[in-house]
C-alpha cells in the first residue's frame, strides 16, 4: 500500500505535481496531445497509427494476394483467342479450281484442368492454407514486439516525471539546508566552512535534476512516435501527454515450468517458423513432381472463316466443338528435377533446425525475464521500510544538528541516502512494471490475432 502512494509523497514532499509542466512556449496544440492517456489508450492507438503495425497490416493484406496465386495452380484455366490475317495475293498458292482466301480470321474459347501433375496440386492448397497461417503468425510477431515497445516507453515516461520530482525535492531539501547555513553563518554560529559545503551539495544536485528533465522530454518523444502522432511544428522540445496511469507494483504470479510450456504453444515466431517447415517440405513434393508426368483435360469452341467450302470469303464461318487429354512427361532433364529435390530437401532440414533452435530462444527468453522479474520483485520488495528509515534518518540528522551534537555533514549523508532511497523506489516500480511487461511477452499472452481496423 505505502508503494502505491508512492506518487502522492513523492509530489507532496516535492510541493509540485507529478509530472513536470508544459512548455509555455507551446502555441495551440491539437487535442488529443493533452486528452488523458490511459495505458490501455495508447496501445489502442498504436495499433490504429504506429508505422510498424501498419506496415505489417499491408504485408498481411500482400501475402494474401500469394495464397491466391498459390491456390490457382490447383484451379481450371479458361482462354479465349482471336487472329485476323491479310496476305499478298500472289503469294496464296492455289489448288485448281479451289482459291484460298486472302483474308483469315479464326476464335475460340479453351478451359484447361490439370489433373495430375506429380502431388503438384494437392500441394498447391496445402501450401496456400500453410502461406495465410505463417503471415498471420508474422503480423503478431510484429505486433507483439510493438505494442510492449509502447508499453515499456509508457512506463519510461512515467519513471521520468517521478525522477524528476524525487531530484526536484532533493534540490529544494539541499537549498532549504543552504539557506539554514547561511542565516547560521551571518549570526556567526558556524563557519563558512559550513555554507560551502552546502553550496557545492546543491551543485551536485542539480545536474541530477538536469538530466531527469531531459530524460522526460527524451522519453515523451518517444512515446509519440511509436504512437504515431504527426506533432505540429509549433510544438517545442516537452510535449505535454496526460499520462493517467502510474507505476505499481500489481501481484503478478508465475509458474516458470508452465510458462515455458505456454511459450512454446502460443509464441507467433514458432507458428510461423513451422509453416515454413512445412511449406519448404511441400517443396520437395514440387520438385519431385519433375520425375512424373502431368495429365490435362480440355474442352473448348472454334470459329474460323472458310477456306475451301464456296463461298470462300469472311462471312462464310465454320464452327465446332474440341475436346481432349494431353499426357507430358519428361523422361531426361538433364538431372534438373534431381537437383532440385537435394535443395528443397536441405532447405527443409533446415527449417526444422530452425524450429529447434527458435524454441530454445524462446525458452531461453522465458527464462531470462523470469529472472528479471525475480531480481525486480526482490528489489521491490528490498525497499519496503527504507523509505521511511531514510526520513527518519534525516529527521534525527537535523534534530542532532539543531542540539549541537550532529553535524552538518551528517544532515548531508541524510538527504543524500534519503534521495537515493526514493530513486531505488521509483526506479524498482518501473523495472517490476517493465519485467512484468517482457516476461508476459515471452510467454506470449495477449496476442492480437486479427489485423487492427
């Protein structure tokens, strides 16, 4: 509970709120720059505007242009043709009393049906359902990866605006303490010695404060562009989000063996992974397909103008019907088809190495975010009472400097164990957070498994 309201004494103590202000520079801004921004907000926008996801909605839309293309090999074809020819006269040669036309036209329509070419066809539609499941597996990857990038860079503001009120604070207890020596100085109860020291205290502190600011701005762009958001010019360096979630330490339980377990049947890389497997072993079926003959059937229509049936001229047709099979068999291609089968079948072992090996990167992944998670709950956990140990702290420095019997060296070391404290605090809320994030990605729970509309 005292983690929780860890914002709330971190911008009491700081007498300022939790989030550093707005440039005043700023002209008008559009809405939604200052429109409350919920996690849960932000990743429902990157998923309508962040370039990457995009991108990957496109491929997905591409790839099934492939099935299709994949699919029709399995499918009929139906072609029409015409042709229209003028010859030279004096080069027809006739036949006695028969006089070919100078001008020839004919037309027809042909559909076509492969019916065997080797397990070509069969393969071509196991082929076509394997290619859509391995895209889609491909744009949750893309997914996956994006939105914890958002999240992570939603908690990287956060942790900003905290560091910058916990140095904030640091300055202000640092200056309150400077301006104490100094009134102590000029009523001539300590040496300037004293008001030196606390000079050079808060010059230490203020690089701190410095670079939390800049940390903030750093984190807040980034969060913008993985947002997707076209920022106006007039927008100078700190754009003022409305980040309404905070840092927290939400009970988050795991069983590393399920986990593991879970990883290797859910994760999109190995779904995808395994559709190449089997696309690249529908592949040695092509290529054996050179060893065997292919088998069509077609039917079709012809019109042609007469050539020999009076009256011989363009507006005398003749049509009729065709139908029939073709058999085509390569009995020698030069070893052609063999060297095709060796490479579609090292291509396939390949595959299933890399299938292997990704589930050992996955359970690898697992693994290490589990352990992150671990060192972050135990850090967490590490600095339950040292916050308020670190104030009393200070609060006993102070009393004992007042009474004579402390010094002000003491009342330092106070305030600067007392600021680390509340950094290692907002610092371990911010890493459980975040390891909680990786961790849940390397189980691979929360997939989206249809593209954003």
């Amino acid at each position: 509970m005292k983690r929780l309201t860890l914002v709330l004494i971190l911008a009491a103590l700081a007498g300022a709120p939790a989030a550093a202000p707005a440039q005043t520079t700023n002209a008008t801004l559009p809405g939604w720059v200052s429109e409350p921004l919920s996690l849960a907000d932000a990743l429902n926008i990157a998923l309508r505007q962040n370039a990457t996801i995009l991108k990957a909605n496109n491929d997905l839309q591409a790839s099934q242009g492939l099935v299709i293309t994949t699919r029709a090999v399995a499918l009929p074809t139906v072609q029409a043709t015409g042709q229209y020819k003028k010859s030279d006269p004096n080069s027809i040669e006739n036949f006695g009393a028969f006089a070919q036309p100078d001008q020839n036209w004919n037309t027809g329509i042909q559909l076509v049906q492969n019916i065997y070419e080797g397990g070509v066809l069969s393969a071509a539609l196991k082929a076509a359902r394997a290619t859509k499941a391995q895209a889609l597996a491909q744009y949750q990857t893309t997914l996956a990866d994006t939105l914890l990038n958002v999240e992570v860079a939603y908690y990287d503001v956060l942790l900003a605006a905290q560091q910058i009120t916990v140095n904030d604070a640091s300055v202000k207890l640092l200056q309150k303490q400077l301006d104490d020596q100094q009134s102590r100085f000029n009523a001539g109860t300590v040496p300037r010695f004293n008001v030196l020291q606390a000079e050079v205290a808060v010059a230490n502190e203020r690089p701190a404060l410095i670079k939390a600011k800049n940390d903030y701005r750093n984190s807040k762009n980034s969060l913008s562009n993985l947002l997707g958001y076209d920022l106006p010019r007039s927008v100078w360096e700190d754009i003022p989000l409305n980040l309404t979630d905070t840092l927290n330490d939400r009970p988050y339980n795991v069983n590393l063996p399920d986990a593991i377990q879970k990883a290797l049947e859910q994760r999109s890389e190995l779904k995808a992974l395994r559709k190449t497997a089997e696309l690249e072993e529908l592949s040695i079926v092509n290529a054996q397909a050179g060893y065997k003959p292919t088998v069509s059937v077609f039917a079709g229509y012809t019109w042609h103008n007469a050539q020999f049936t009076p009256p011989v001229d363009l507006d005398h047709d003749i049509d009729g019907w065709n139908a029939g099979a073709q058999v085509t068999w390569n009995i020698f291609d030069g070893l052609a088809s063999h060297g095709r089968v060796v490479q579609a079948k090292a291509q396939f072992e390949k595959a299933k190495t890399d299938v292997i090996d990704q589930s050992r990167q996955i359970e690898l992944q697992v693994r290490t975010s589990y352990s992150d998670f671990i060192e972050a709950k135990e850090t967490l956990d590490s600095q339950e009472k040292v916050l308020e140990e670190a104030e009393e702290s200070l609060r006993e420095a102070k009393s004992r400097s007042d009474a004579g019997t402390g010094t002000q060296l003491d009342v330092l070391n106070s305030e600067t164990s007392l600021t680390q404290a509340r950094t290692t605090q907002i610092q371990a809320l911010h890493d459980y957070d975040t390891a909680v994030a990786r961790l849940e990605r390397a189980i691979g729970n929360g997939l989206v498994t249809a593209p954003a509309k």
